[in-house]
C-alpha cells in the first residue's frame, strides 16, 4: 500500500435519485467529466466495483474520486 500526498481530489459518496442522468446509461458510457472517476456503488447492502458494463439504479449509493473542478458536473449526473 502506497499512500499519496499533495493531491488534491476528493471522494464524494452519492445518493442516487430517481430520474437521473446516471441511471439512463451503463457507466462506459456516461458523460464523466475526465478529472473524476466512478469506483464503486453500495446497491442494497451490497458493494460493487464500477466496470464500464454496470448500470446505476435508483437508491444506489456512488463512490466518486474527482479533483474539485470536476465536482460540479458530477453533481448534475446525478442529481
């Protein structure tokens, strides 16, 4: 384990609701800004590793590394 300093991203957890753009596509083809990447989703008590094939629901809980540019166009994926 190698542990980094000095970068400046964030790890934003995500709540998904109903009707968001995140639910419409399958992650490899979501309009990700390329500063923030999707690392994991919580479905139901369950954790899943992002993979480009996996598809976002509702109620869904996402894990997301992005630098702080980035954040606000996350937000609007899934909100």
């Amino acid at each position: 384990m190698e542990c980094r300093s000095g970068i400046d991203a964030d790890i934003v957890e995500f709540e998904v609701r109903q009707g968001a753009a995140v639910t419409r596509k399958m992650i490899g083809k979501l309009a990700m800004p390329s500063d923030a990447v999707i690392c994991g989703i919580v479905r139901d008590g369950e954790s899943y590793i992002a993979t480009d094939d996996f598809e976002i629901q509702t109620e869904d809980r996402v894990v997301v590394v992005a630098l702080p540019n980035a954040i606000p166009a996350v937000e609007r994926l899934f909100h």
